[in-house]
C-alpha cells in the first residue's frame, strides 16, 4: 500500500507541495523561535562564563522580590568591601559598578546601538577585567573613558574624542582613551559599555561609597566553595556570596527566564499558523478523497479491508506531514536571522552568534508538522473507509454521510461540554464569560438541530455571504455569477477554506480593536487625569534609565515654572504572599497640582498625611484584597527590609498612574531604594504657554541631563500611542504567516475544484469563452471566497475584542474604539489576498485543453 | 454573411480543403485525417459518419476550430480558421458556431434559461426576447426554465443544449453524438428539433453520429474511413446508412 500512496504522491506534486508548504510555514516558524532563542541564551551564556570565569566568588546584593527587583541603593559599601578582604584565603578583592546610563556624543547624539541598554563600568584590577583594549588603554583619571569596540565603530569614534556619559549621579565629559573588546571575542550582547575609574564611575552612577558587586580571587591552596562559605559567613543577609561559576549559572538561569517570554510569544503564532495549516490539510484530504472514490471504491471491490484504506490515508497524511515538518525545519534555520532581523526592526536588540540548533528543536518540530498532519488528515480518512465497493462500478457514488447523532446524542454532547465550560470557567474569571457566551451559542445551535433533526447541515452562511458579494460585482456579468454560483456550490468546501483565512483576520481584528480601545483610553482618562503642563521623561522610554533625582529642584528654577512634581515606581511584597505589587510614589504636597485623583475615600488632604508610613491603594486592590481605610500592612520592599504602611485612603485612577499602592517619594527613597524617578510632571505659571517654558526646560536638560526630555501632553500620548502602534506592527507581521498559510488553502482549493470542473470548462471555452473570462472567473470565486473569510473573521475578531474588554475590563474605564478604517483596510488586504491566490489557478483554468477536457469523464 | 457561392447557387458555409491530421511522431505517428476536401452549403443537415478511428471527431473538432490541422485549410463563413490565433478563434466559436454535445455540458449552477443565454452572457450581447421565446417554444421547455439541469431529464437537458446551439444565430451548428446518451423517444424528439432548425429558421447543421437513425434525419450523408471520405451522398434511410456503414467496416 505505501508504494500506491507514493505513487499517488508524485502524481500530484503541486498539491503535496501547496499543502506541505501550509504546514511547513507553521512548523518553520516554531523551528526558527526556538533556534533563536537557544541562539541568544547560548551567546549570552558564553559572556557570563567569560565574565565570571575569573573570579573565585562574586557577592551581589540579595534580590528577595525576583531577580529583576533591584534597589538602587547598593548594600555594598565599602565597609563590606574590607569586610571581604579581611577574609582568610582572599587574594585580592575589588568592587565594581555595573550601572545602566547614557553614551552620548558632545553634541548630544546617543551613541547606543538602537535599543540596546547601554552601561556604566568602573575599571577594576587586571584580574577581573573582562574588557582588554584593542587600541589605547583603560582610564587612568577621572576624565577619562574607555568604550567597546562595538560602539566605537557604529559612531566611528576615535581616541583622544570627548563623549558625555549620563548616569542617575551626575552627568560627565570625558576623553576617549581606549577602545575596549570583550574578551572571549564574543560582542557584548549589542551593548554599549563606558568605563570610567572606580571613583568616577560611582560618583556618575550616583553609587558614591557603595558597589553593585564584588569580585574576589582566592589565594592559592583556597578552593572557590571554601572561600565562598567563609565570605558568606563574614556577611549580612543583604547579599548574596555566589563563586564565579554559580554566578554565571545564575545569569544564565534568569535570562532563560526572559528568553521565555519571547519564546513564549513566538509560538503562540507559531500555533495558530499550525491550526491554520490543519484546516488546509483537512480540507484538501477531504476533497481529494470526494475525487478518489472511485478508485477507492476499486480497492474496496478487489479485497481492501476498510482499515487498509484507512491506513493508506493516514500514511499519506504521515509522509505529507514528514515532508512538511523537514520543509519547515529547514525554512526555520532560515527564519530564525529573519525573526533577529524583525526584532531589530522593531527596536529589540537581541544579540546572537551563529546559529544553535539543539536535538529539541528537531524533534519538536517534526512531532508539531507531522502530528498537525495527521490528525487534520484522520477524519477524511475515516470518511474514506465508508466508500462502498460500488463506488468503482458506478458513476457519482456519494460517499455516505456519517449517521447523525441521535437526539439524545446530541443532548449528551451538549451536557458534556456545558460541564467543561463551568470547569474552565470556575477555574479562571476571565474567560467565564466568553465561554459563557460559547455555551449560549452552543445552546442556540442545539435548540436548531433538534427542531430540524434528520436533516443534513447546510452551510447557509456561504451562500448568504457569496449571494451578497456576488450581487456586489454582478454588474461584472456573467462571469461573476458563475463565480458566485461555484463558490456556494459546496458551501462546506468554501466554509472551511474561508476559516483558514478567518483564524488569522480574526486575531489582526481582535488585536486591532484592542489597540484602538487602549488607545482611546489612554487618550481619554490622561486628558481627564493629566493638569499640567509638560511630562519630563528618559529619553530612553522602556529603558532602565530613570530620571535623576536632580532633575526635579533644577527644573523648578526655571522661569514661569510654577511647580514640578516627581513620580517614581517601585514594587514590594506583602508579609506571606508570593507575588509583588506595584507602588507608585508621589511627592504629597505637589502632586495634586499636575495630577487629578478620583477619590473613593479620602481627600487632597490625605496625601499630606502621608508620611513614611501610610499608603493609599487603588479600589481595585483594596476590594481584591478586602482592605479598609485604616488597616494597617506589611511590605517587603527591595532594599529587603519590611515597612509597615497604613491604609489612608482609596483612590480610582483609570490613567494608571497610581498602582496597588500608592507612598510617598520620601518613604520611596528612605525604604525602597527608589532614588532616580520615572517621571517629573511640571505645571507652569497661569498664562504662561509651551513656546516660552519648554525651549527653556529643553535646553537646561540637553545641557545638564541629556538622558532626560520634556514631552507636552499631545506628545506623551502620541508617544505611547507609537509605542501600541510598534507591537500591533510586529504582531500584524506575526499574524501575516498565518493568512499567508491560508492563501495556500486558497490555491489548493481551488485548484482541486478546477480539477473537478474540466468538462465545464472545456464546454464554456468550446462555445467561445475566452481565457480571459475563464481567469476572470476563478479570481471572482477566489475573492469571494477569501471576502468570506474576511467578513466571518472580520466580525469574529470585533465581538471577541468587545465581549473580552467589556467583561474582562469593566470598571477599569476602558473606553471601546472600533478601528473602522483597519477593518476595511483588512477587507481590502483578504480581497488581494483571494487575488493572489487565484493567480496559479486562474491561469491553470483558462489553459484547459479544450478537446482533452471535453473526452474527459 | 460573405461565404463563397458556389456553382449550384449555394452559400458554402464551412469549406474544408486537403485537411491532414496527424498525432503522433515517427514510427507511432497516426494520421487521424488523410486528406478531406469538404464543402457544407448554408440550410443543409449533413450527417458525418464512420467506424471508430475513421477521423470523423477529429474531422468535426477541426471543423469547428477546436484542434487545428497539420496541413490544409478551414474556412467558417468566408473566415480562414487556420489563420486566426486563439483569441480569434474563441471569438468566432463565439460568434458563428453553435454546439451540441453527447454529455449535453450544461453548467449544473444555472438554470435552464440561464444555460440557453450562456452563449449571449459570454459575448456580451443583447438578448433578442422574440428569438428566445420562439426557441424555448420550438424545444418546448418553457416550463421548465428555472429548473436547473439537475432537475432535468436528460432529453429535457439535449433541448435546453440545442436552444442553446441557437440563440447566438450560428452559422453553422455542430453536433457531437447529439442522441448518443439519450433514449430512442428523446433521441428522436432532439433530431427532429435538429431538422426542423434546418427546415424552418434555415439553419446549418453538421452533426457526427455512429447511429444510423440519427443519419436519416440528415440530408447529406459523409462516410469516413481511415481519414478520408468514401462517400458522400444525398440523404439515406437508416436501413441504408446502415449497410453502407457495414460496407467500410
């Protein structure tokens, strides 16, 4: 048998190749995430090794809430630092600054590579350094700074030049007096690192006496364990004593943890592209098998048991699948530089050297091709098996429908599946009520195949749909009518090729009209929210570069400023739970001036008794937490000592600026550790207007703070609309695998009902249709085709985003925004889509041979 | 309509001169046609027939500007086939000839009327009501014209096939077998529809057949053999068509 389904496989390569593409774009996006993510965990693996490998034991401050949580006061000061030296068995120890800042040139230009951080280091004895020049030599003296290479060349920078680095401290000019190379050869993960001498780099970093790690050589005979359990010994619970090895296993273990994200992001498209290709596959299997009656009817009559025809199916589907799953495998080594590529465009910068392909990605992405395949491929081979003997002696043998279920079956069948919507329902809040909504939906159809019981299913949304869309270009002729009428000729056919275009559209609708709700909400609840003038901000939005905490007293020097007021972020956890929450700091006696709070209990006044110790929550974390004004709560905080806050007031804030939790900046500062703010909001004197405060705000920062701008209110909104409008771009070009996948569905499709429709068109091209009408034909049925994939995903994708945000964010102030102009911009792109599609069939069609497809029965 | 009149006052519409056909190449190579030289005069039913393999298909497709001849020329109504490039040759098949099929190849997505106007739908053309209606009654389906072929017997689907042949006003209309797949009742009732074409709207009709009834419909009998005609002669009766037929074998 495997000889016929190979046989029968090079007969037909276009369709093996149309449908094993389908399912190797799936398959190669799956591949190409998980080499690049093992890419770059492998290179940054290899720049801890290096960068530890050196030392014997590394001490870093403890990090009790995740090892993102990092106060920005070091526990290590240099009472530590002699604590550490006067261990026994330390050779030499040294502490070092490691702080995120800002390269600049002297005319204020960065001089990062994109969005890659960029780093403050401070020189540290020979025996540390992972950085060795490649061209002059490390800092000397304050005013001196050495850069990687990497940077150097990007800005073309040379020895002798001035740049200015930025950092939370201070802001310093300095001369470049080497060029640096990580050692190893590796890059440094496309970031920029200057290093300045130890006392330079803490006075900028504003890490003046303190350290942000230790490094420590042991003397000889002293293995690293030893000396690390007699360091830990010496040492407060404030840091943690790791060897060197330990400390790159650790790094390497938390970045693995954010790689997880992306990797996680990834291959949700992945997925869908997967669920995409099953429908062709299922489609494609289901139409060739209608063709092949016949000759299955054949093996049927000369002994073939049903399960040898079952089998010989799922043994197409498996070699469809093996073919597809190694196509993809191979498109992913590919894909995964390209998948690099669109980060970069996007403005992530992730590193990587050569290419990883580890034995999992191997087999997990031929298990995902070949799995896909052949489940998408088992229910028309078990239609197969139901092809009767006569099938072979006769014409048009109907391969006979499945039984329908019995009334009671389908009653059974709806209890069952109302159970496991409560079960996933109780088990998250979330999703209840769209399940809700499935189960009603469910309900409805119930009550419909009861009332017309024994009837077969009709598809009457395609012809509804195709009779619509059809009456639109009618005026075409008859070419468009003919279109119309084979498109709803099997509506089941035309339903699922759609649905394949309808998974996609739908999620770019459902992802379109949430942007567009997020930014209409944001728009409105911050011009409700926002009184003040202008926003300060890092130039370096969703860096780690805050403000420093200078800014603040510097700008409310300028003239006609009448009040700034500084916002910074931090988080904490409370006594016996596992998970932080958010706090916002607020300077009581200016805030309320820039800002307006919507109080649920409390008042302006409440902020001023604020203090160090009382905290005012969000009515949504108060009712979650069933806290009361005047309780009183434990809080870790980073710096990995507990606060007690007491509960003053409750507050809704539908601009998200206030957190769980909202304290003072003093208390921020004093207990969390929270030095540099997130924002600086400043309010001008009555009368005074943009044109004559922010020229003056812009040159003091440019001057003083380059890493800091000042952004009106349109622009912050703009900005963070940009921000949306940057992932729905890079989730657009995620999604556009999955219409791309069905496309192929398209093609396939059509191809295979040309195949059927030979004698017709055999006939209408004998009786003096031209190619052209025929070509024109095949692409009105392709458009309408994908139009109802369209249309279907198109509404899908719009009640899904407004039944999520409507039950899933009430309250919250969402306010809903349908993208009209999107919506017909994707009908227009699944239009095209159908077009493209129809291009190969369309031309197949009108090349028909007249005379062949006329002898042809 | 500019065909050549001939000596006998007839307008030749298809003329057909030292028309070879061959398949194949070399050793394998068949000549399906081996030199026909054919005239078919305006008004007249001419029967092609011949055993199988005698060409007469491939005399038929040729005729019709379905396949071209490796050597010899075609004229339709004064047009040379052989010189027109598919285009061309789509519009004049369009235009000036009309077709009937054994399989009858009516689209299964229209209707009746639908599947009659097809030819005018392609075209572009206006619909001429009187000549429809007259058409739909002469074949006698008008009440069966929203029905789709689907819905109609086979005999019912021939009339719908030849309404169709017409409308357009051919030149000449050629017929494939056109009772081939038919009972004798509509067989019958589909040639004398093809006669009373001929007789009383001055059609033109060629038809090919392997039936000898189907041939005594026809004022004109054509008998190939082996790629070449061996008789031509005025209309037969079946009986006589038949021993004619026996007599090339």
């Amino acid at each position: 048998m495997l000889a016929l389904v190979l046989r029968g496989f090079l007969q037909r390569k276009l369709r093996v190749l149309l449908t094993g593409i389908a399912i190797a774009l799936g398959v190669a996006l799956m591949a190409g995430t998980y080499i690049l993510t093992d890419t770059i965990n492998h290179s940054f693996a290899g720049i801890f090794h290096t960068a530890d490998e050196t030392k014997s034991v590394i001490v870093t401050p403890t990090q009790s809430l995740g090892k993102k949580v990092r106060s920005e006061v070091s526990p290590i000061d240099e009472a530590l630092l002699a604590r550490v030296r006067a261990t026994p068995g330390v050779a030499q120890a040294a502490g070092s600054i490691f702080s995120p800042g800002s390269l600049l040139s002297v005319h204020h230009k960065r001089l990062g590579g994109g969005h890659a951080p960029e780093f403050i280091a401070s020189e540290v004895p020979s025996r540390f350094e992972s950085f060795a020049p490649v061209a002059g030599r490390r800092p000397q003296a304050a005013d001196e700074v050495a850069v990687d290479e990497a940077t150097a060349e990007r800005s073309s920078l040379k020895l002798g030049e001035q740049v200015i680095v930025a950092g939370t401290g201070a802001t310093a000019r300095v001369t470049i007096v080497g060029i640096l190379r990580f050692a190893g050869g590796q890059s440094f993960g496309g970031a920029s690192v200057a290093l300045l001498t130890a006392a330079e780099a803490q006075r900028v970093a504003g890490e003046v006496g303190r350290y942000d790690q230790l490094d420590v050589a042991a003397a000889p005979g002293v293995t690293p364990k030893q000396l690390r359990a007699r360091i830990r010994a010496a040492l407060p619970a404030t840091v943690v004593v790791r060897t060197g090895a330990e400390q790159a296993a650790a790094d390497t273990a938390n970045l693995e943890e954010d790689l997880g994200f992306l990797r996680t992001f990834l291959l949700v498209f992945a997925y869908v592209a997967l669920v995409v290709g099953a429908f062709i596959i299922f489609n494609t299997f289901s139409i060739t098998i209608a063709q092949r009656t016949r000759e299955l009817g054949l093996l049927r009559t000369l002994g073939a048991s049903r399960a040898q025809v079952l089998r010989s199916v799922v043994e197409e589907g498996l070699l469809l699948g093996v073919f597809g799953a190694v196509l993809g495998l191979l498109g992913g080594i590919g894909l995964a530089p390209a998948l690099d590529g669109l980060f970069k465009a996007f403005g992530a910068d992730l590193p990587d050297s050569g290419t990883v392909l580890e034995t999992r990605t191997i087999v997990v992405s031929l298990l995902a091709g070949v799995g896909v395949t052949v489940l998408a491929g088992l229910a028309p081979a078990l239609r197969a098996t139901r092809v009767p003997p006569l099938a072979a002696m006769r014409e048009g043998v109907q391969i006979p429908p499945r039984p329908l279920p019995s009334k009671r079956a389908l009653i059974v069948r709806f209890a069952i599946s109302l159970v496991v919507v409560v079960a996933v329902s109780a088990a998250s809040k979330g999703v209840g009520i769209v399940l809700l909504v499935a189960v009603v939906l469910r309900g409805l159809r119930l009550r419909y195949r009861l009332r017309h019981h024994g009837q077969q299913r009709k598809y009457r949304i395609v012809p509804a749909l195709a009779g619509a869309l059809g009456w639109l270009v009618s005026w075409r002729g008859i070419t468009a009518r003919l279109a119309r009428e084979n498109s709803i000729r099997q509506p089941g056919r035309t339903l699922v090729t759609a649905a394949a275009l309808t998974v996609g559209l739908a999620l770019v609708t459902f992802v379109a009209v949430l942007a567009a709700g997020t930014k209409a909400t944001i728009n409105q609840t911050e011009t409700r929210s926002f009184a003040g003038n202008l926003i300060i901000e890092s130039s370096q939005r969703g860096s780690e570069v805050g403000i420093p905490p200078a800014v603040a007293p510097a700008l409310r020097r300028v003239s006609r400023v009448a009040s700034v007021t500084a916002i910074a972020f931090t988080v904490g956890r409370r006594r016996g739970s596992s998970s932080n929450i958010s706090i916002t700091a607020v300077e009581p006696s200016s805030f309320e001036r820039a800002y307006r709070v919507e109080w649920k209990q409390g008042s302006p006044s409440t902020l001023l008794d604020l203090g160090e110790t009382g905290t005012i929550l969000t009515k949504s974390y108060a009712d979650s937490q069933h806290l009361k004004v005047g309780q009183t709560i434990s809080v870790l905080t980073p710096s990995d000592h507990y606060v007690s806050l007491t509960v003053r007031g409750i507050a809704q804030d539908n601009a998200k600026l206030l957190s769980d939790l909202t304290i003072s900046r003093a208390l921020a500062r004093s207990g969390f550790g929270q030095v540099e703010d997130a924002l600086d909001f400043l309010s001008y004197v009555p009368g005074a207007t943009d044109a004559q405060v922010q020229p003056v705000v812009d040159r003091l920062l440019e001057a003083s703070f380059p890493q800091v701008r000042s952004r009106t209110a349109a622009q912050f909104k703009q900005e963070q609309a940009n921000q949306i409008d940057t992932l729905l771009e890079l989730i657009y070009v995620l999604l556009a695998l999955s219409v791309i996948v069905s496309l192929f569905g398209i093609v396939n499709t059509l191809i295979l009902s040309i195949y059927e429709r030979t004698r017709e068109l055999g006939m209408m091209r004998a009786i003096g249709t031209s190619r052209r009408q025929i070509r024109e034909m095949i692409r009105y049925e392709s458009v309408i085709t994908a139009l109802i994939g369209g249309i279907l995903g198109l509404v899908i994708g719009v009640v899904g985003a407004i039944l999520v945000t409507t039950f899933a964010l009430s309250g919250s102030g969402y306010v809903q925004s349908i993208p009209v102009g999107t919506l017909v911009v994707l009908l227009f792109v699944a239009a095209l889509a159908g077009l493209i599609a129809a291009q190969l069939p369309a031309r197949r069609a009108a090349r028909v041979d007249v005379l062949r497809a006329l002898a042809s029965e | 309509m500019d065909a050549t009149a001939s000596s006998d006052g007839y307008q030749r519409i298809v003329e057909a001169e030292d028309l070879r056909r061959r398949y194949g190449e070399g050793e394998a190579a068949v000549d399906a046609l081996a030199g026909v030289t054919v005239d078919f005069p305006a008004g007249h039913f001419a029967a092609i027939m011949g055993p199988s393999g005698s060409g007469k298909s491939t005399l038929m497709h040729i005729l019709a500007g379905l396949d071209r001849p490796t050597s010899g020329t075609v004229r339709i109504a004064g047009v040379e086939l052989t010189e027109l490039d598919d285009r061309a040759l789509t519009q004049l098949r369009r235009d000036r000839i009309g077709f009937i099929f054994q399989t009858f190849n009516l689209l299964p997505v229209l209707n009746a009327e639908e599947n009659i106007l097809l030819p005018l739908s392609i075209a572009g053309r206006k619909v001429d009501r009187e000549w429809f209606d007259r058409l739909v009654d002469t074949v006698g389906i008008r009440d069966r014209l929203s029905h789709r072929p689907a819905e109609l017997s086979g005999g019912q689907q021939q009339r719908v096939a030849v309404a169709r042949a017409l409308i357009s006003r051919p030149s000449v209309v050629f017929a494939d077998e056109p009772s081939g797949n038919l009972d004798s009742k509509a067989s019958g009732d589909v040639l004398g529809l093809l006669r009373h074409a001929v007789d009383d709207f001055g059609q033109t009709v060629v038809m090919v057949t392997h039936d000898a009834h189907a041939a005594s419909f026809a004022d004109r009998l054509l008998l190939l053999a082996d790629g070449r005609i061996v008789h031509d002669g005025d209309a037969v009766t079946a009986e006589q068509a038949l021993d004619l037929m026996k007599s090339v074998g």
